[in-house]
C-alpha cells in the first residue's frame, strides 16, 4: 500500500478531526499515518512517502506560518522527492484568497513537492472552535472519493 501523511499544526482540534476524517475515509486503500507538525521527522519518518496531505487552517487572514515553514524545510530536510500532495483547511470567516494565494505558492515554490493536487478543500467551522458548518461533511466525502483517485494513480 502506499504511504500516506497527514500532517496537522491543529490548535482547537478542527484540523485535527478533519485529518482523522481524511485517513478514515482512505485508509481502505492506502496506508495513512497522521502526525502533528512537531512529531514529524521529514528524515525518518517518510520512507516512500508517496502522499503528502496538509489540514491547515487560516490565520489572521493568511497561512499558518508554522505550516509554511514546515512545506519550506521540506527542501533543506528532503533528499527524495514527494509524488503527490494535497491542501485540506479550516476556517470561521469568508475564505480565502490571500490564504489560498500563500499556501498554494508556498507548495508551488518546494522542490522536493512533485504535484500539487489542483483543488483544495475548504472546510467552515461554526465557530474558532468548531464544529463544522452543516453541509461540510458532503464536502469532505465528494473530496475523498476525488482524491482517492488522484492518489491512486
Ligand atoms: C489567532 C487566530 C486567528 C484566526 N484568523 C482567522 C481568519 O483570519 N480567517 C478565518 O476564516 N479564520 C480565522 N481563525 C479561525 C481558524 O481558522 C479556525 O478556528 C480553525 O478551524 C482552527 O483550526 P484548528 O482548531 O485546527 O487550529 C483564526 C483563529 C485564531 C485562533
């Protein structure tokens, strides 16, 4: 089975739960391990490490900067590239421009990140501490079946 990573920096648990949600809907299909930030050795934890999968969240208006600098350290700490990464957040307020602007960038500009799945999941909570706005569970399911695919492949 190929190896899978969600990695969360999660402060309320929102993100947290959407990366246990994410690894419940693939682990039939592939082996996923979720890690916070912090307990991720990009060294010896991701041995064919085929997936990448981030659940951020927003914050003040941009990127968690802890988030940031983990995808950036990803070209100092990396020797083998990762085929497929995906972009998960959660958020109160409207979304997401200059977020989405600065994660997909940051992603873009890593070397060692081979392709960024197109989409990114976009998950409202109801409030800073959850739980998910109705309708978001509809969401999370359409895009584990679509990602199941990417992955897949
Ligand atoms: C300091 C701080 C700033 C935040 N700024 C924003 C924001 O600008 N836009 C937004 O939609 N949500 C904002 N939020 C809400 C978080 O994105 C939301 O609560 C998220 O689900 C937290 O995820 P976590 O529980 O995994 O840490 C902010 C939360 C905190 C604590």
């Amino acid at each position: 089975m190929k190896n899978i990573y969600i990695i969360h920096n999660s402060l309320y648990g929102n993100s947290r739960i959407l990366a246990e949600r994410l690894a419940r809907g693939l682990s039939e299909k592939f082996d996923v391990k979720i890690k916070r930030i912090g307990d991720f050795n990009l060294n010896n934890d991701t041995d064919n490490l085929y997936g990448l999968i981030l659940t951020t969240r927003i914050m003040q208006f941009g990127v968690d900067r802890e988030m940031k600098k983990f995808v950036e350290e990803i070209d100092t700490n990396r020797k083998e590239p990762i085929p497929k990464t995906i972009i998960c957040y959660t958020h109160r307020l409207k979304p997401k421009r200059l977020f989405k602007k600065g994660m997909v960038k940051t992603i873009r500009n890593a070397k060692h990140i081979e392709n960024v799945y197109p989409e990114v999941l976009e998950v409202k909570m109801k409030s800073m501490k959850g739980p998910a706005e109705e309708g978001q569970e509809q969401k999370i399911q359409d895009f584990i079946n679509n990602i199941k695919v990417y992955l897949e492949d």
